[in-house]
C-alpha cells in the first residue's frame, strides 16, 4: 500500500534537513575560523617577541649589527626549528653556489681542500681538466703560501688564506706547493692557477677484463650524458658484465637520476613520492629496451638518496646483486623553495619507496653479499692495479657478477 505524506509534513522534513545542513556547516565552518584564529594568533606572538627582542637589543647592544648575518641566522634558525635534519635555509649567494653545483660546472680554482696538521692548506683532491690540474697539482699537495703570503702569516691564518680561493672566474692565484718527492723529500715551487669554470666529472669508468665498472660519484645535470657515453664506450669495447659503484655517492637530483637509469632500464615506475596528501610517481623510465647483463652495485655507508634509489631500481628491475655495507637509509625528498630576493628554504616535502623496498628511511639497503674494508684503506689513493688488490668490495663485486645467469 502506497502512503502520501501531506504537504504540510514535507515542508516540515525540508525545513529540518536544512537546519541541520546550516548547524553542520555552521559548526564546520567555525571550527575551521577557530583553528585559522589560533593560527594567526599564535604567529602573532612570536612576531611579538621577535620584534621585542629585536627592540631592546638595538637599544642597548655595545656593538654594531650586520643585518644580513642576523637575517641569514634567523632565517637558518627557523629551518633548524622544524626538527628536518635535511631542512636548509640558503642565503642568496649560498643558494647561487649550490645551484651551480647541481648544473655540473664549478668555477674555482679546480682543487678540494683540508686543513693540515700544521695550519697549512692541504690539497685532498683535484678536479680533472682543471686549471689546478692542467697546472700538475695532485692530492696531497701542500699549500704553504697564498699570493706571496705564508698562510700562517695571514691575520686570520688558514681561514683568510682559503678566502681566497673563492675568487671571481678569471682571478688568478699564485700558490706555494710543499711536495714529498719519491724519496720522502720535501720539494717547494711556486704555480699559478686561474679560476674559471669546469665541468664536474662525476663518472669515472673502466673495463675490467669484460665487465664495466663505472663509478658515479654525485647526481648532478651532467651526470646522465656522461654515464651514457660511458656505458656505451664500454660496451662497444666488449664490456658483457657491469659494476656500478655508488659508494660515497650522497645524491643528487632526481631528475639525473632518472635519466642515468633511463640508460639502463626499460619503461617502468622506478619511484613513488609519498606527499603530505597524495601519493605520485617521481621517478618513470621511458627508455624501450632494457640492458640486458649480469649487474652489480657497490654501496657503502655513505650511499645515500640518489644513489640508494639507484641501487634499489637495479634491484627491483634488473636483478642486480648488492655488494658493500649497508647504505645510509635515506629514505625522504626534499624540495627547495626560492624566496624574494634570491634566498631559499629546502624542507622534507615526502617520502619514498620503490617497488620493493618499502620504508627504508634510517635502514638503508642490506647488501646480499655484505663485505666490509679493512679500516686502514683508502680507495682514493689507490691506483687502478692496487684497487684489484686490496679494495676487497670490489674484488667481491667482480667476482660475483660472473657468476650471474
């Protein structure tokens, strides 16, 4: 039996349904203001006692204030709050150089440095192609004396003396060099290095009977062209086997990364970004044909970002072996905001994850074949021979890639 509801009682209901629809939005929509008045209220007590602070200390500070120091450290300061161990305020001219060195190119002197014992300048590495190189300096150099000045003698010692390596492109710096010759003999001469730019060589590679191995020492703008060349190099030389080394690699772009693995795999999703509220693919291989050879990946305790993402991607697509230690375990993205004027802010924005590596922030990759270094050894300053003799990961990598179906 059909009922009628009467006129009157269907207004009746109509009415209800929109005093509850205005109460829910009403109560929504008040305590949505509520928590923007919290917000707003909130930020405007610590304006307040910033712009206290600020007052009393101008008012009564003995000395002088360098308002772009105190503006850069409130700046760092605010980053340093947010409890991100990778968050990073840049000034303008920090971010400038951190720019520079995402695109691949320096413009230096061409040479990495340390501090001696001594107070001297210590050369710890030197860029190929540089002007430092074309000038013979090798790593391990000392640097007695920056443009006829002993560094100790500098008001400011060692610190002023390296000042002076960041110089505008085409400056040129007269060095004094400390050098032990063959026999343990201290040799002292002078050279003259000009700054200008150089392309960053962040792929190294070799045949090692028919394997390729090739080192990738940072992910930057270069990278992809430069791993590409490489790879195909080795292969047109005979290369059926590949080692990719990865260790002390701490990262990089992604977008390097994906067009380095672009070399390799055929068209997948490498990498998921996990966003604050969504979810998006930030790594996709375009490549048609995938490289078809028995792989291998070195990793360390410094394999970080970037180059994990790498070492899981050949995990997960190309049933590569991982052969090291375990890797650092970054796990997160960052992305960098550029404020007025120049400066910026990076901050962690999401999490990531590849096919088959689930949460790997703060584990990092587990090696299938984990082999450690002897403490005493450094790879830097092994020559090509001696790494087959004593970089006992790589003489593991090697000999496990040829045993791959």
């Amino acid at each position: 039996m059909n009922k009628k509801i009467s006129l009157g009682i269907t207004v009746g209901l109509m009415a209800l349904a929109a005093a509850v629809t205005f109460i829910i939005t009403y109560n929504f929509s008040l305590n949505v203001f509520n928590s923007k008045v919290r917000s707003v209220s909130e930020r405007e007590v610590i304006y307040a006692k910033l712009s206290e602070m600020d007052k009393y200390v101008r008012a009564n500070f003995i000395s002088d204030i360098d308002e772009d120091t105190l503006t850069n450290c409130i700046m760092s300061g605010y980053a340093s709050g947010l409890n991100d161990r990778y968050a990073q305020y840049y000034s303008a001219e920090e971010y400038a150089q951190q720019t520079q060195k995402e695109s691949g190119v320096s413009i230096g002197l061409g040479f990495n440095w340390d501090k001696e014992e001594s107070g001297y300048v210590k050369i710890t590495s030197v860029m190929a192609n540089s002007s430092a190189d074309r000038a013979g300096l090798v790593a391990g150099d000392v640097i007695t004396a920056v443009n006829n000045t002993d560094v100790i003698a500098y008001e400011n010692g060692y610190d002023e003396a390296v000042s002076l390596f960041n110089c505008d492109e085409g400056t040129k710096v007269r060095l004094h060099i400390k050098r032990l010759n063959d026999e343990g003999i201290s040799e002292f001469f002078p050279v003259e290095v000009v700054s200008e730019k150089t392309e960053i060589i962040s792929v190294t590679g070799r045949l090692i009977d028919n394997i390729a191995y090739i080192k990738i020492t940072t992910f930057n703008e270069k990278t992809p062209e430069q791993f590409g060349t490489m790879l195909n190099r080795l292969i047109s030389d005979g290369a059926e086997m590949a080692v990719f080394d990865v260790r002390d690699n701490l990262g990089g772009l992604t977008s390097s990364l994906q067009s380095t693995l672009d070399c390799i795999l055929g068209d997948c999703d490498v990498v998921t970004a996990y966003y604050r509220n969504s979810t998006e693919t930030v790594i996709h291989t375009t490549e048609a044909e995938q490289i078809k050879m028995p792989m291998v990946v070195l990793v360390n305790g410094n394999t970080a970002s970037c180059s994990e993402l790498f070492a899981f991607a050949l995990r997960d697509e190309a049933n590569a072996q991982i052969v090291g230690t375990q890797s650092f375990g970054k796990g997160v993205m960052q992305k960098t905001h550029k404020l007025t004027g120049g400066a910026a802010i990076k901050i962690t924005v999401a999490t990531l994850r590849t096919k088959n590596s689930g949460d790997y922030n703060g584990i990092g990759i587990k090696p299938n074949f984990e082999v450690a270094l002897p403490s005493d050894i450094d790879l830097s300053t092994l020559s090509e021979d001696d790494q087959l003799l004593y970089d006992n990961q790589l003489v593991k990598a090697v000999e496990v890639v040829s045993t791959i179906r």
